[in-house]
C-alpha cells in the first residue's frame, strides 16, 4: 500500500496542559520520534507503522494541505476545517471521528466596560458611528458568516459584505465594518484599539486577565481526524484503522481496570451487585480459585469510589486499581 501522508499538529493541540496529541499517539500504541511536546520536527517518524509517513502541520494550514492532496490525513481542530470551508460550494474534507480532546470555543470579545452584551448590541450601539469598526480575528471567514447572518447587522447594513483584509489582500464592500487577519496573540489588539475580536478560548480566563469579556459564541470546537480528497481506498481504511487506535484510547482514560479477590460463596451476589449497579463496562471477569475467586471489572473512574465502598463491605481484598491504555467496543 502507497504510504497515507498525515499531518500531526503544531501548537496547542500538542500542549502538555492541554491536548498532549504525542501522548495520545503513544498511548494509543504508537512508536513516535521527532514529536515529543516542545521539541517537534518538521518530519515525525511513527517507527513501528511503515504504512504512516507524518509531517508537522500548523493547524491553520492543515485544511489547505488536505484540501490541495499534500495531506491525505490529518489532526485538526473542527475550527480551522470550517475556517477553511465556508466558501467552498462543496466540503472536500471528511470528518474520520472526533477524537473529543483540545477542547475550545471561538467567541467574541469586547473590553470588559463596553455597554453591551450581545453582538446585536454592538452593532445597534454602533450603528451611528462615522469610523470604521474594526475586528482582529484568526478566524476571517467565520467571522464574516457570524456577521453577516446577525440580525442587527443585516438591520444596519442589508447584505453588504464586511471588508475582510489578510496581509494585502481586500474583499468586501462594506468599509464600514471591517475584519482583519490577527496572526495570533488576537486579544492584544483591544489594547491598541481595535472595537472586538474573534478569538478561541479554552475558560475565558486568559480573555479576563485581557480585560475582555465574552459577548457571544460563534461555535464550540474540539479534535478531530479528518481526511483530504486523496485519502479514498486502502488509505481509507487505514485512515479509520488509524481513528479507531486513537479514539480507542481516548475512551481508555475514562476507565479503571480494577481487579480484586472475594471469597467463593459470595462471588454470584457479588457480580449480580456490580451488573446491576453499571460498575463494569459489560460482565465482570471471574477466575475461581479454591478458596477465593479474583474478580475483573472495568468500571468509569467517576464510579470507581462508590464501588469501592460497597465491595469492602462484601469482603473484597487484595484490591488492585490499574489505568487503561486501549478501550475498544
């Protein structure tokens, strides 16, 4: 098989604190190198699969590539696709799954003293003004949609198009709203002027600390694994082989292995109790044993406490709770 080209993420999606994608790779049973958090490559080796070739890949610049077949596959937040797609007739990129990881909202954001808090309230608050409003956002495409399907702005402004400009490039013909590409450190340009921004946020705290507040919410986001036009065939099987590995470990986390012994006579009350409580993920596990039987179960972490408690009671002992590294259904 011709080798799948994917992308692997740049930035916060390969955040310790936040997304950790290296991890995920490991602990989904990838051998990865030239990726570890802080110290990425341009090129990543995934040593024990010779069917992956892996590049790293800005997450802004990811739906461009699967788009124009550089990718056949890639890791990207659900923000930058649609970034990418809200002009196109067609989508040309294909959701493989959500990998329910790097969780974000993209808002809008107005100094925390502004006299409004609604987007329509900015608009009508500022409807009479003679300069132009200006918004800084990584996100121009979103940001004009959001704009344009307000009702206060389609009040004001009919369907005139928000001025958007990227570097040197203008589009639009309304100058009297006008939408600039930030290149990052968004929330910045409160401070030097700009009227709101559009930006993604995880809490909102860092936006406070800005001294900014939320005004609205254009969309919630979070990873994904998404294929390009050139990920058809055998690529795209192994693009959902290579999903179910990741997912698979993603539902891991939520999970403890938990194993325990109980004496014999009390092992049929005891596995009733854990079936009709839901503290397993299907049957518990029962190896006998002369005197006493070990028990497996695969119980959620947020179960595992008043699990715990109960199977005390009964007698259990030699209790082991372990993490789990895989979980397919």
């Amino acid at each position: 098989m011709e080798k799948i080209v994917l992308g692997l993420p740049k930035g916060s999606l390969n955040n310790v604190n936040r997304g950790n994608t290296y991890q995920l790779l490991v602990e989904a049973g990838y051998e990865v190198r030239g990726y570890e958090p802080g110290k990425e490559e341009n090129e990543i080796f995934i040593t024990n699969d010779s069917e992956i070739k892996s590049y790293l890949t800005r997450p802004q610049s990811a739906p461009v590539e699967l788009n124009r077949e550089i990718l056949d596959l890639a890791i990207i937040g659900e923000d930058w696709v649609r970034e990418e797609s809200v002009n196109l007739s067609k989508e040309l990129i294909t959701k493989i799954g959500d990998l329910n990881y790097g969780q974000t909202r993209l808002i809008v954001a107005v100094p925390q003293g502004a006299p409004y808090n609604s987007l329509s309230e900015f608009f009508q608050e500022n409807k009479n003004r003679k300069t132009p409003i200006l918004c800084f956002t990584e996100y121009p495409n979103l940001t004009r949609q959001f704009f344009m399907e307000n009702k206060s702005y389609q009040e004001i402004f009919g369907e005139s198009t928000p001025l958007v400009q990227v570097r040197g490039l203008w589009d639009g013909d309304n100058e009297m709203v006008q939408i600039i590409n930030s290149d990052g450190a968004t929330e910045v340009y409160i401070a030097k002027g700009a009227d709101l921004i559009v930006d993604n946020t995880q809490t909102g705290s860092s936006l406070k600390k800005a001294g900014l507040k939320i005004i609205d919410t254009i969309m919630e986001s979070s990873a994904g694994l998404y294929a390009g036009t050139s990920c058809t065939g055998q690529k795209l099987e192994k693009a959902q082989m290579i999903f179910d590995q990741l997912f698979g470990a993603i539902e891991a986390r939520k999970f403890f292995d938990v194993k325990f012994n109980i004496a014999n006579h009390r092992v049929a009350d005891t596995a009733a109790f854990l079936v009709s409580n839901e503290y397993c993920s299907d049957e518990p596990t029962v190896t006998a044993g002369s005197s006493f039987s070990q028990i497996n179960v695969l119980i959620p972490k947020n179960k595992f406490p008043e699990m715990l408690k109960e199977i005390k009671s009964l007698g259990a002992s030699a209790i082991v709770r372990e993490n789990v590294k895989q979980y397919v259904k």
